[in-house]
C-alpha cells in the first residue's frame, strides 16, 4: 500500500516517466505473446524459437529503462530522517522495486488485453481480429506459458532495480582513511614519519597534538568555503576522475572483433536469413556490446578534448561536467549508438518476404531505440540532479543562467560530433559484409 500511495502522490515528471516504463513493457509482453502465437500457430520445426530469442533485446531495453526511471525517482530516495519511521535504504530499495513491478504488470495487463482483441478473442472494440494470420486465432492459450511470458517483465524489472539500488557498505577502510597509525598501533591524524626514539621526546608529542586540534578545529571551515568556491570537491558533485574509464581499451578490442566475425560470416556465405547467418548475428552482437563498453571513455575523452588549446570558462565548465559524467552518461549514450548501427546492418539480414512479421520487426525495432532513448534522456535528467549543487553556488556566483546553458549545447554538440560519425561508420562496416 505504501508503494502504492508513493505512486499516486509523485511529480507529473514521474508519473510520466513510469507511463512510459508501462508502454515499454505492454510492448515487449505483446511480441513475447506474438511469440507464443507464432509456436501455436507453426507446430513443429519453425522459427518460433528465433521468434522468442529475439525477444530477448527488447526485454532487456526495457528492464535497462526501469532501471534508469527507478534512480530518477525522488519519492524512493533516502534522505534524513526517514530511517526513524522505518524507511530505511533497504525499505525505500524494496519500495522502489514493488513500485516497478507496478508499472510493469500495468503494462503486461494492456499487452495481454492487446493481444486477445487482435485474435478476436474480446469483440465490440475496433480491429478486432485483425491479426489473426499470425497470432493463432482459433486456438486455445496454455495458461501457464501466458502468464510466465507476462511474468518476464515485472519480475525481471523488480530484480533489476533491486540489485541496482541495494544498500551498499562502505569499503572495510573507507572510514579510515583519513587516519593515520603511528608505531605500535598508536592513532594520530598526521602521517608525517618519526624517527627512532621520538616517543620519548613528550614535547614533540604535546605539539603533534596541538596541531591535531588546530587541523581539526580548521577542517569545519575549510569544508564551508570549499562549498562557497565552485570547482572544489565540495561542490563539483562526483568528482572529476584523473584517468578515463577503463572500458575503453575492452570496447574498442570487442568492437574489433565483431567487425572481424561479421567480415568471416561474408565470406563463408550463408542464407538471406539471421537464423541462417549466426555467425554474423554473434559478430553483430560483438559490435554492440564493443560501442558500450566504449561509451563512457569516448565520453570522458569528448571532455578532455572541449579543454584543450587555451579553454574559456564555458569550454572548462563543459569539459569537466562530461569527465566527471563519463559514466553515467557514456553508458546509455554507448547503448544508443549499439542500437542505431545493429539496426541499420539488420536491415540487409531482414527476410522481406515474410510478411507477417514485418509489424513485429517494426515495432521491435521502435521499442528498442526508443526505451534506449529514453534511457539517455533520463540519465541526462540523473546528471542534472546530482549538479545541483554545483549549479546552485555557480548562480550564487553570479554566473548567468544563459552561460550554463551554453555549457550544456555546448556539452551536446560535442557528444554529437563524436558519436554521430563513429555510429556511421560501424553501421557502414556492419552492413556492408553482411549484405555481400
């Protein structure tokens, strides 16, 4: 109930961004249940196997787009004073996942309702029975295969945002790692190495500790004025990494290969099918999973480049927010790119003589780009929660709310420029083998 009463009192924001969670998973529950109808339909060797493997791209689109709108959300995340009254990390983690189930078993319910009005199985409503060719109209359902293809989703989804959001420890020495031990285990706040026989000098002692109580007498202000000074730790938000992810090297090794396998499934030959051609479909796959892992480098590399050659301000604020949201932002940005150049070489796999699974392709193709989509577009939303501080003293500042502006086109066409041609030539060095 409380998941519930959390869900009706959000933001209209949230609420739009679950809908869309809801649409993403009436999708996916409809081509799963295409699936099962295609089996049902076929009996016997067919490709309703493939039917249903292929399912299994938007199923994880979707759960990555859950994932992405349960970090988002504001009425699940821990703040103080809610431990009191029993809404501690792991409740509002379990909060969040009953809260994505909902959403996603909304969806599987259209889905289902979608899917029975196509076969004529609910009448009084417009098209139905429509796409009975393909969805075995006529033919009972076996309930337990429907209700575990609608299962997929919500408990998918839920599992996903729990793993994601569970309550993490700190690291066995993170508590630490401000002190410093002397000999013998003795604590002090200095790291400063003693020589032999110092212990026995108490007056070096005493003003060891004076000066302990002086750094932590003067800790207090100086964490204040780090928060008055933009571009200090204190307000920079995550801090800006030194080196670039480590993916990139990984990616780019994957991204290789792929294009390598897809060039051997050219030469061996093959049918006009992918059921025909895995070799070309594992090299396909290869060439995605290498565009991202090498997101969030090219990303951290795009903000290096934006500070280079005597920067302004404008060019040093953007770089530094792209480096220090390498992560957060290359990822999705990664999997947008995956997306775009997979589908451009699959349509020279595409068989256009089945026609009957063309809607299906269509709308498959427009789930996964679009729950991608979305996935980005809520990370940005992430990324600009997490700068709040950081914009808010820039504006205390003085800084004009047209410069920050600037910074963030400024941040995206530089994105674009490096990602656009990059998606271009995969897609070309895709497409052109697996089309000979």
């Amino acid at each position: 109930m409380l998941a519930l009463r959390l869900t009706r009192g959000a933001h209209p924001a949230v609420q739009l961004r679950r809908l869309l969670v809801a649409s993403a998973s009436a999708g996916t529950g409809f081509l799963l249940l295409s699936a099962l109808g295609h089996a049902l339909g076929h009996p016997g060797p067919s490709s309703s196997a493939l039917r249903l493997a292929w399912c299994a791209v938007p199923l994880a689109a979707t759960v990555h787009f859950a994932v992405a709108v349960a970090r988002t959300d504001p009425g699940t995340r821990p703040r103080p004073g809610l431990s009191a009254i029993g809404l501690g990390p792991a409740r509002l983690m379990a909060l969040s996942a009953a809260a994505t189930a909902l959403s996603c078993v909304l969806g599987s319910m259209l889905a289902l309702l979608v899917f029975l009005h196509l076969r004529g199985d609910l009448t009084g409503m417009p098209f139905d029975g429509a796409a009975t060719d393909f969805l075995a109209a006529g033919r009972p359902l076996p309930l337990p295969a429907v209700l575990t293809l609608l299962a997929l989703v919500p408990l998918s989804a839920s599992a996903a945002v729990a793993v994601a959001l569970r309550p993490r420890r700190p690291a066995a020495g993170a508590s630490r790692a401000g002190r410093a031990y002397g000999r013998f285990g003795a604590y002090r706040r200095t790291a400063v190495r003693e020589s032999f026989g110092a212990y026995g000098r108490f007056g070096k002692q005493l003003g060891t500790a004076a000066r302990g109580r002086r750094t932590a007498e003067a800790a207090p202000e100086r964490e204040g004025a780090a928060e008055e000074v933009p571009g200090t730790a204190a307000d920079a938000g995550p801090a800006v990494p030194l080196a670039p992810p480590s993916g990139l090297p990984w990616g780019i090794a994957v991204l290789a290969v792929g294009l390598a396998v897809e060039a051997f499934a050219s030469r061996t030959g093959g049918g006009g099918t992918p059921g025909d051609r895995p070799s070309a479909l594992l090299g396909l796959a290869l060439t995605a999973v290498g565009l991202a892992l090498a997101g969030p480098g090219l990303t951290h590399l795009c903000g290096r480049l934006l500070q280079t050659a005597r920067p302004g301000a404008l060019r040093l604020l953007a770089g530094r927010v792209l480096m220090a949201e390498a992560t957060r932002i290359g990822r999705p940005l990664g999997v947008v790119c995956a997306v775009l150049s997979a589908a451009y070489a699959m349509a020279s796999l595409h068989d256009r003589e089945d026609a009957s699974a063309g809607p299906l392709v269509v709308l498959g193709v427009l789930l996964v780009a679009g729950c991608t989509t979305a996935t980005l577009l809520t990370a940005a939303v992430e990324a600009k929660q997490s700068r709040a501080g950081t914009t808010a003293a820039l504006r205390r500042l003085g800084a004009a709310t047209g410069t920050l502006r600037r910074a963030a086109v400024l941040r995206a066409g530089a994105l674009l420029a490096l990602f656009g041609p990059l998606t271009l030539v995969v897609a070309e060095l895709s497409a052109w083998p697996l089309a000979r």
